[in-house]
C-alpha cells in the first residue's frame, strides 16, 4: 500500500478525493451529526451593526460624527457559530 504526501492511500473501492473513504450503507442520518450552536456576536453584541467614528465636512469646515454600518464579524445578522 502507498501513502501519498497528505496520508491517504491512492484510492480503492468507495473512495474519494485523495483516498479519503465516502460514506456507504447506513450512513449518518440523524445519528453522528452534532448540533450546529449559535451565540450572539461579540463584535456587535448581537445587534447586527457597528458604529465607526467618521470626519465630516460642511460649509462651515470639518467635524466628527458617526455612521452605522453592518457587523463585519457576523455580517449583519447579530449570531456567530458557537466555538
């Protein structure tokens, strides 16, 4: 048997890429799949968007304010995978 440089055999019955076997006969249905969890961004804390500190300008020159713009962490949902 030869190993190629990822660890996997060069192939065989039921496999797929690179050798890695498939699933066959009484597969994973509900039984080994786990729980996908969700929690609330840490970025946003859960609210979906972000404000950011902006220069802006008038006739009467320069001053600060503020924008909201969409949670880049979560892209504006507000939940993350969990771990």
């Amino acid at each position: 048997m030869a190993w190629n440089k990822r660890g996997s055999t060069g192939g065989g019955a039921s496999t797929g890429r690179d050798g890695v076997k498939r699933g066959g006969k009484g597969g994973t249905t509900g039984r080994n799949v786990k729980e996908v969890q969700f929690a609330d961004c840490t970025t946003c804390n859960g609210a979906g968007k972000v404000t950011r500190d902006v220069v802006e300008g008038d006739e009467d020159g320069g001053f600060t304010g503020t924008q909201e713009f969409d949670c880049t962490s979560c892209n504006g949902v507000g939940r993350v995978k969990k771990g």
